[in-house]
C-alpha cells in the first residue's frame, strides 16, 4: 500500500519529466539516425549516415570550436567578476542596496532587449564603443560586429555584463550565510583580509563555485538569443554557436534528422561535461 | 505513435471546436500580436464579413514570417483549420515539397477570376508561380532602392536632385561624398550597403544590375561562380577595400538606417519598406532612386504572398479566393500601400485618386513601382534555406577579406550544386 502512495505521489512529476524530457531526447536519438522526410522523399534509415556528414561538416567544426571559445571567453571573467561584486557589495558600504541593484539589473532585462541596446554600442561611427575610442584615444572607427576577429569578442563582453550580476547573487547568498565569527576570530589572530578570503571564504564558498560553473558552463552552450538580434551568426559564421546552427539547421533548412544529430552531440557535450565536473570537482568541495 | 498522437490531438480539437454554421476561413498573417498593423487587417477582415454574409475570417497574427510558416504548418499537421496564409514569399518549393499548397488556377475557374491571376506585376508573380501555375499572390511586397542625402551631395558640390545612374558613377560620386575629419577618420562614409541579415538579397541586385540572376526558375540550379556574377562581388568587395566609400567587413542591416539619418553615410542601399521610418526620421531632404545599373538596372523584390492550403472543402476554397480577391482590389491595394510603405501590387493601384494623391505629395512612394521593369525573383530554390546560407557565407566571407569573390563563390556553386542534385 505504501508503494502505491509512493507512486501516485511521484505520478504528476514522472509525466511531466518523461513527457518533456526523456521521451523528446530518445526521439531526438531515434530521428538522427533517419534522413529528413518529405512528401517526394520519405525519410528512411541512414544509421549513421546523419554523424558521417556532421564529420565532413566545416560549419559544424567552426560553430564548436566558437562554441569553445565562446565557453573560455565567458565563464572565468564572469564567475571572478561576480565573486568580486558580490564581496563588495557584502561589505557595509553607503547605498548598498543601490549598488546591488545596479549590478543585478542586467540579468533581469531580456536578452532580446539587451542584444538590441549593445547593437547599437557597436555600430561603427555613431555607437557609443566608437564615440568614447575617438573621445578618449583618437581613434578611428572600427566596425566591431563586421569584422570576423573582433566579432566573437563582442559578443562575449555582452554575455559577462549580461551573467556576472545573475551570478553575483549566488555568491552574495553565499557569503551572507558565512557566520560573522569567523571573520571576528580571524581578525584576532592577525590574519590578513587576503590571507582570510585565501584560506576562509574562498575554500566556504566553493559550493557555490561549483554550482555556478555548471550553471555558467550550460549557459554558454544555451545563450544565443543575443546572436538572432546582433549577428545571425555572421560573418560568415564567426559568430555562430552550436545551438544557433541547430536552429538554422531545424526551421531555415528545415532537415530536422540533421537538426537532431546535432542536438544529441550537444546534449552528450553537456552531459559529459556535468559529469565532469561534478565527478573531479565534487572531490575539491566542502560542503559543511 | 506520431500518428496516434496526432489522432489524439486531432479528436481533442474537434470535440474542441464548435459546430460551423457558415464557411470559416483561418488565415495566418505573420505579424507580430498587437503590432498596429493587425487593427489594418482586422478591420479588412471585419469590412468583408460585412459584404459577404456566410464567411467568416479568423486572421491569425504570428510572429515573423518564419514563426508564421511553422506554425501554419504545426496547425495543418495537428489537423486544425488553416485555409489560407500570407507566407514568405521564398518558401514557395518548400511548401510545394510538403505538398500542403495548390495553385490559385485550380480555383480561379471563371473568365474573371482568371483575369485576376494577371492583374498583378509580372516581376511579382515570379516567386509564385511554378511549372507555369500560380501558387502566391502577391500582397506585401518590397524592393530594393537607393536612398540620398541631398545635403550631403550639395556639400560635396554634386547635384543634390541626381543620383548615380550607373556602378563607375556610384563609386565617384562616393568618393567625393567621403568626408574626413582633422585627423584623417571617416566621419561620413559615401555608401553603405547592409551585408547582415539578407546579404544574399543586396547581392542579387549586384548581380541582376550585372546582366544575371542567381537560381532558375524551376528552382533547382544556381548560377554563383559566373564570371559576372563574381565581378559583381568583387565590385562591391572594392567599395570597402579599394575605393573606400564604404566601411570594411560587414555593414549591419538593422542600424544602417540610423546611420543614414544621423548623416553617416550619405547614400545607402535599403529596402522600400523603410520609407516611412526614413520620411520620419531624417532632418535633411533626401532622395529615393532606382538602384544604378551596370549592364542593366536591377532589384530582387521581397516579402509576403497569399498561399491556398490543401486541406480545404471546396466551399473553403471559394470563400477564400473571394477574400483574397477582395484583398487585392486597386483600391485596397493602395490603401494598404499607403498604410504600410509596401508596394502596391497591381498597376491600376496606382490609377486609383488616393494613391495618385499620396504619390504626388511624396514621389519617393512611386520609385519603387517604376523599378518593377528592372525587377527579378527573390532567391529561392529546392533547399532554400540552405542554398541561401551557402551564399550569404560566400558573401561574407568576401567582404571581410577571408576569400576572394571568386574562391568563395565557385566552393558554394559546388556546394549548391551538391544540394540541388536530386531535383533536377
């Protein structure tokens, strides 16, 4: 009879789960191994015709290894740049609530909103990156979003601005269940402010460091709105991002067993990825 | 299991849906919900329920034209009603490969209605129109023009009321346009063509204007590595690279505009839609011509047209030409041309006393019509989205200087070919 409670209770969230979740990516798994259906052609068994191709695809080499970049680009600055603020804004400082405010605002605006406003940023001449370079240091116009080298770079900046406030939150949370004492204790005994935060507050708050990884490292596979409002993934791909071309891939090209292959690279990179990191970093972390 | 859900959901729909007492026509239009064009369609629809008791139309909006598409498909696919939708304009082989679309032909059976079919302008009937039926009427359609600051051409010393006519003539005149500070930075650029979002567009007009288009009409074949087609890339590659009337790399479509109005750039290329957000926006008289010609005039049209869904009674069918039709009359053509900034689709449009009125008020409106003669398809084949990316790369990558025009349009010929090899 318990078994019985047991099951009805986990009924409503196993539907949803395997509805939502596994069911969609063993579909995703069984389409990547068929060719895209049409009426003239229907769709039949390839095997693994779907990963041959993505082997000999450059497009695809050219969006992972953005990807990796991208990934390189954004996680560390934004993760060092989030513990910062949120170990500042711990302090006792004038207007504390404003400063916290200021540096979560970023993450609560939508990204459509915010691509739009770095677009114009960017623009050559009239943008305000060009403005403050030919004010400041004379320099003339560089035309940031349509130059291959500097493209991605771009990007990354937005995502931090846009990340490292989310994150700082964690980290404020984190900081904030510290208990006082420890500070107090480690002020008697003479330890430095850097020495303190080396051995004390760094090592406490990995938890939160581990957690913020996984978050950031998903995310920077996720993030790619931002692409459909500033580049479309030009020029010619510089900018482009693994689930960028699966969207290109699915509803421009509309060859959704393509599309499929390349979601279940992306999820077997996400998931080895959790693992991971949670397997070699768990070790590292302690958890109270 | 696809099939059962499908009945599934198809049940679940039906019980859903109440009885029909008259013919109901649902009509997907991609448009964003609450956008102020959707009062525009709304009312039309409303005004033809009122002539024609019986029928009634369900517009509706969604999103752009790709979220439209899906969804119009999603909708036929689950088995919900879906007579008729306005959709781009280029997904015509696509829909034809999903064979969810017949041609108008089928049901424009009298002399009249017949006559319908060719009131149109022939270069818009290009995108719809397949092994010699028709299957998209047009109803939102754009070009490509040039836009001039008239300022900017009197400052220079050139005549403020004459744009280029020809490609050496464009690349003078910019170079006489360019305007440098102390220190020897550009402060306003001769001309700027948009190389985001729809480069392969811009560049049909290049190669168009160049004596070629780029796919033939069957839809299964491109033409990128001819010769002229590759010195078409190559002089637009140059406006930035060599003449340097233009910035280098890519030029980005959604804030060319701004930089036309805030005086940075004194000529750019830019579709007929942005008229009105230009007419509002500059504060300097600026001009509206054909683009210039090399060997020709040219200009890819753009945008929507109305397509017939398969799955329709017969009943459906005519309610739904009759609503199309009256969609398309002269008069609402040019009320709609006029509300919009979208080129009226037929000739006597521009007959009717409104939209003559509005044309001489403010003739900017009309250089898009009188560019018609030069007019050619949209791209679109078999495989279109990914014929196109093929080209819109290539011409990225040429403009940034990554590869040469020719290297990188003969490796997406070849890709394309590839594509395009099993419909042919």
């Amino acid at each position: 009879m318990k078994h019985v409670y047991g099951w009805l209770l986990l009924t409503p969230a196993a539907i949803l789960l395997v509805g939502f979740t596994h069911y969609p990516a063993a579909a995703t798994l069984f389409d990547s191994l068929f060719s895209t259906g049409t009426v003239v052609r229907p769709s039949r068994f390839v095997g693994i015709g779907n990963y041959a191709a993505l082997a000999d695809d450059p497009i695809f080499w050219q969006v992972l290894g953005n990807n990796f970049w991208f990934a390189l680009g954004t996680i560390p600055t934004s993760m060092t740049i989030a513990m910062l603020m949120a170990i500042w804004v711990n302090d006792r400082l004038p207007a504390r609530a404003l400063a916290r405010m200021a540096y979560f605002t970023p993450t609560v605006l939508p990204m459509i909103a915010v691509a739009n406003l770095w677009l114009f940023f960017y623009t050559p001449q009239i943008g305000l990156l060009d403005q403050i370079n030919a004010a400041l240091f004379n320099a003339p116009s560089h035309n940031w979003l349509g130059d291959p080298r500097t493209v991605l770079a771009c990007t990354m900046v937005m995502v931090i601005w846009k990340e490292a406030g989310f994150f700082m939150i964690f980290y404020l949370a984190a900081l904030q269940s510290l208990p006082p004492e420890l500070e107090e204790a480690a002020r008697m005994d003479g330890a430095s402010r850097w020495y303190f935060f080396r051995r004390v507050t760094f090592p406490l708050l990995m938890p939160t460091t581990l957690f913020v990884l996984v978050n950031a490292t998903i995310n920077s596979f996720k993030l790619v709105d931002h692409l459909f409002i500033l580049t479309k993934g030009g020029p010619d791909n510089a900018s482009s991002l693994l689930l960028y071309y699966i969207y290109q891939v699915a509803f421009s090209f509309f060859d959704t067993a393509y599309a499929s292959t390349l979601t279940v690279v992306l999820l077997l990179l996400l998931a080895g990825l959790a693992l991971v990191q949670f397997q070699l970093i768990e070790r590292r972390v302690h958890y109270r | 299991m696809r099939t059962l859900l499908a009945l599934l959901l198809t049940g679940l729909l039906a019980a859903a849906t109440p009885a029909r007492a008259q013919t109901e026509i649902t009509f997907y239009y991609p448009i964003a919900v609450g956008g102020p064009l959707t009062k525009v369609i709304d009312g039309y629809a409303r005004a033809f329920e009122k002539e024609h008791p019986g029928v009634k139309i369900n517009p509706i909006y969604a999103g752009n034209y790709d979220d439209a598409r899906i969804r119009a498909l999603a909708a036929l696919k689950a088995g919900q009603p879906a007579q008729i939708s306005v959709l781009y304009s280029i997904d015509l082989y696509e829909l034809i490969e999903q064979d969810v679309i017949v041609p108008w032909d089928d049901v424009a059976t009298t002399a009249e209605e017949k006559a319908w079919l060719k009131a149109f302008y022939p270069a818009l009937m290009m995108n719809g129109t397949y092994k010699g039926k028709v299957y998209g009427i047009p109803f939102q359609r754009s070009t490509i023009v040039l836009y001039w600051n008239k300022d900017a051409f009197k400052e220079a010393g050139l005549d403020p009321e004459k744009a280029p006519a020809d490609w050496t003539e464009m690349a003078q005149m910019a170079t006489k346009l360019v305007k440098k500070d102390a220190r020897g930075n550009v402060e306003r650029w001769g001309v700027m063509v948009p190389s985001t979002g729809y480069p392969y567009w811009m560049f049909q007009a290049f190669a168009r204007q160049n004596g070629h288009d780029l796919m033939n009409p069957e839809g299964n074949r491109t033409n990128y590595a001819h010769p002229d087609v590759i010195a078409a890339l190559q002089y637009w590659r140059d406006l930035g690279a060599k003449d340097r009337v233009m910035p280098e790399g890519t030029v980005e479509w959604g804030t060319l505009r701004q930089q036309f109005t805030e005086g940075k750039t004194a000529m750019m290329w830019h579709t007929t839609g942005n008229l009105t957000a230009v007419k509002n926006s500059a504060k300097f008289p600026f001009g509206v011509a054909m683009l210039p010609a090399s060997k020709q005039r040219g200009s890819p049209t753009g945008g929507g047209n109305f397509y017939l869904f398969k799955k329709t009674t017969p009943a459906e069918r005519k309610a739904a030409l009759d609503f199309v039709k009256w969609m398309t009359t002269p008069e609402r053509a040019a009320d709609w041309s006029i509300a919009t900034g979208y080129v009226a689709v037929r000739p006597e449009a521009y007959e009717t006393p409104k939209l003559k009125q509005y044309a001489a008020d403010f003739p900017q409106a009309v250089v898009a019509r009188d560019q018609f003669k030069f007019a050619t398809a949209e791209l679109a084949t078999f495989q279109t989205g990914r014929v196109r990316k093929l080209l819109d790369d290539a011409i990225q990558a040429a403009l940034t200087g990554q590869r040469t025009p020719a290297e990188a349009l003969k490796a997406a010929q070849t890709e394309a070919d590839r594509l395009l090899k099993p419909y042919r």
